[in-house]
C-alpha cells in the first residue's frame, strides 16, 4: 500500500508540482488548500496519513493554528508533521521546530530533501506503530494472566525508572521512584517486556543512538516514553553498555516529550559519566512537566 501524504498548501501551483512529485514517487498524496479544509479532510478519512505536509502562511487557518489543532486531537497527534514554508529565516525554523514539528523544509526546497525527509519519518513512524502493536499483544498475553484488576487511570501516577541491558540476564531494572508504588504487574517485568519489544524491533544496534519513543501501552491504561542510550563498554557483547530511561504515565503528550528528552539527556550524561544523581529529583522535573498542560501556540 503506498503511504497516504496529506499536504496543505494554498499556492494551487505548488500544490499541483508537490502532487505530481509525491504520485511519481510511489506516495499517495491527498491536497488541501488550508488548515481548516485539511481538518475536514482528515475527520472523512478512513485511515490515517502517514505523513503531514503543510504551509505556514494561508488563509482561513494558517499552518501553526493548524498543527496546533493536529497536535491536541488524540486521532492525529502521533502523525509525523512536516512544516513546508518560505519563511526561512533562522528564528523562523527555530520556531517552527520548537513548537515540535518534526522537520521544517525552506522555500524554494531541493524535492530529493523532501523525499529524504518523508522516507526517513516514514520509516521511524511504522517502526514506532509496529513496537505498539508488539507491546499491546506482549502486555495482553501477561495482563491475562494477572488476577487483579487494572482499575483505572486514576489509579496510575508517575513511574520514572532506569533499567540497563544485561548480556546474560537481558534487561535488569536498576533504580525507580516512587518506590512504594503498587503495580498490577511486577515493574520489573514491565522494564523487562518494554526493552526486549523495543530491542526486537529496533535492533540492539539501533535503539542506543540518544533516541526516544513515545508508546500507548493501552493494556495499562497508560503512556510511556523510552529513551535509549548507551556507553563504551569493551566487556559488553555490543561493545557498550545498553540502557534504558523511562517513564510511564497516564497521559503523555508529544509536546511534553520535548522536554522529557532534555531532561533524560541530562541525566544520560551524567550516567555516562558516572556522576552521582538522585532518582527523586529528576522524577520530580518530569512530574512537574507532566502537571502542566501542552503548550498552546
């Protein structure tokens, strides 16, 4: 099946080039010629696109107020978004990637940058939807198994957790706070499935690259995002040493993960280096992250 590309552009010469360069290269492009005529669009298909592709300057809604609408709708905020704009000042990108957007593409654009660009996030994104779909049946499995209730969302706080890679022994959880939280599941056996699904996707030799996921783990009722990394370690199999920084809650935003990451790559260092860090400070930076609503443009 070719990948469904919804692209909002009011420039109807641009719109016609950029669908003709997607249809010659094996996509299937759907158009729009702003915000709110692509919101239409998106609430009548039947599938969701792959990727999203949208001018910042248009009339009716302009291109932020409608990422802004894409990333608070639970149906489409996981959809790759692509900024495609002539606003090319360096404030401009800047701004455009800090409001989260996946990539920002300049006007005139070389096409082999944008094919490049959508191949890559295309490719990420089954990647991340195969790993959902391998936790949902992995947790389904186990959770059948477990005799007590999961209750409710309610019932879930903030879990933040440090687990690393054992070459005899695979995933082994290190440190987690809070402590005395009780899991309907063991937390070590959650540490252990979330590593070995992402590693069975992944590769070993591809999820320590200073990388994050952002997961629905519906059979929890919860969200978690995984961040990998990894030092040198001659003594290790890989040749490093493999570990995982996560946490897990009942509502996670993509743009709550900007930050997270910052936060986890703070403390990535600092394991790297083998500095002391107190597991309680840094859980307390992301759950006063997660208390706060996701940013609106």
């Amino acid at each position: 099946m070719k990948p469904l590309i919804l692209v909002v552009e009011d420039n109807i010469d641009l719109l016609y080039n950029l669908n003709l360069l997607l249809e010659s290269n094996d996509y299937k492009p759907i158009t729009a010629k702003n915000g709110e005529e692509a919101l239409e669009i998106l609430s009548r298909l039947e599938e969701i696109p792959d990727i999203i592709i949208s001018d910042i300057m248009m009339p009716e809604m302009d291109g932020y107020e409608f990422f802004r609408v894409i990333t608070n709708d639970p149906r489409w905020n996981r959809i790759p978004f692509l900024f495609l704009s002539a606003r090319s000042t360096p404030k401009d990108i800047r701004f455009g990637k800090l409001l989260g957007a996946d990539d920002y593409l300049t006007k005139p654009f070389n096409e082999k940058d944008l094919l490049a660009i959508l191949s890559g996030r295309i490719a990420r994104n089954k990647r991340v939807n195969a790993l959902n779909k391998k936790i949902d049946e992995t947790f389904s499995t186990t959770i059948s198994k477990v005799e007590k209730p999961l209750g409710n969302k309610q019932e879930f706080f903030i879990c933040l957790f440090l687990a690393f890679w054992d070459d005899k022994f695979g995933p082994e959880l290190k440190q987690y706070f809070p402590e005395e939280k009780t899991f309907p599941i063991p937390l070590d056996k959650i540490v252990n499935q979330l590593f070995t699904v992402a590693t069975s996707i992944y590769g070993h030799d591809k999820i320590t690259k200073a990388e994050g996921v952002l997961l629905d783990i519906k059979n929890l009722n919860t969200r978690g995002y995984l961040f990998f990394d990894s030092y040198p370690d001659k003594k290790e199999r890989f040749g490093e040493k493999q570990y995982m920084i996560a946490v897990i809650a009942p509502s996670i935003s993509y743009f709550h993960t900007l930050e997270i990451k910052e936060i986890f790559i703070d403390l990535s260092e600092k394991i790297k280096k083998k500095q002391n860090w107190n597991i309680e400070e840094y859980w307390k930076r992301v759950y006063n992250l997660l208390l706060i609503d996701p940013i609106q443009i």
